[in-house]
C-alpha cells in the first residue's frame, strides 16, 4: 500500500459572495510507471481534507477503467498534452466553499491489496 499527500491551493475570486462557490474537484490516481488505479483494483481511497483543520471535506474510491495504453504509455509527453480520457478512473466531488484554503489530497493504493490482507 502506498500514501500519496499533495498539498493544493483552491483559489477563487468571490468578490463580495459571502455564501458558499460549488467546487468541482476530480483526482485520479496512478501508479508510477503504469496505468490509473481503478475498478479492477478495488480503486484508490482519496480523502480531501481542510489542511488547516484537519477537516475531512471529502472522501471516495477511484472508479472506471485502467485508461488508454496508447495514449498513456506510448505517446510522447508533451507540455499541456493530457495522458487522461473519459476511461480512466477518477475521483470525482464537489465541495462548497467560502473562501480559498490549502487542501491536503491523500491517496491511499491500490486499495485492492489493503483489503485482501485483512480478510
């Protein structure tokens, strides 16, 4: 099992809007060298939190597919060019907030091996 912890700024202008902005967020986890974690793993257990707090402001498993071999592992990486299509497993939340904040993305993968060795 291996963690994953990234810190991310989410920034938004919310001139004089004191009530909460919607926030789509998608993660999606990859194992180094390979294809996304998803479906067939069991997915990959994010946890968003509030990295001033500590509070949990989302948590789920990665669903979907593996993703597109040619388009991962073959095709030259270039600046702005995504290796992600509509296959590939993702996370995906929405958050309301009210002002920006630093979040802290764990990922916890692949989720399948954690819950095989308890069982």
């Amino acid at each position: 099992m291996k963690k994953i912890v990234m810190i991310v700024l989410m920034t938004f202008l919310l001139a004089g809007v004191s009530e909460g902005t919607q926030t789509k967020i998608t993660v999606r986890a990859k194992a180094r060298d390979g294809k996304f974690i998803g479906s067939t793993m069991a997915g990959a257990l994010v946890i968003i939190k509030d990295s001033e707090t500590g509070e949990i402001l989302a948590k789920g498993f990665t669903t979907g597919g593996t993703g597109n071999t040619q388009k991962i592992m073959l095709e030259p990486v270039r600046r702005g060019v995504t290796v992600t299509d509509d296959s590939a497993a993702k996370f995906e939340t929405t958050i309301d907030l009210s002002e920006p904040k630093f979040v802290t993305i764990e990922i916890f993968a692949p989720y399948g091996q954690i819950v095989l060795r308890c069982g």
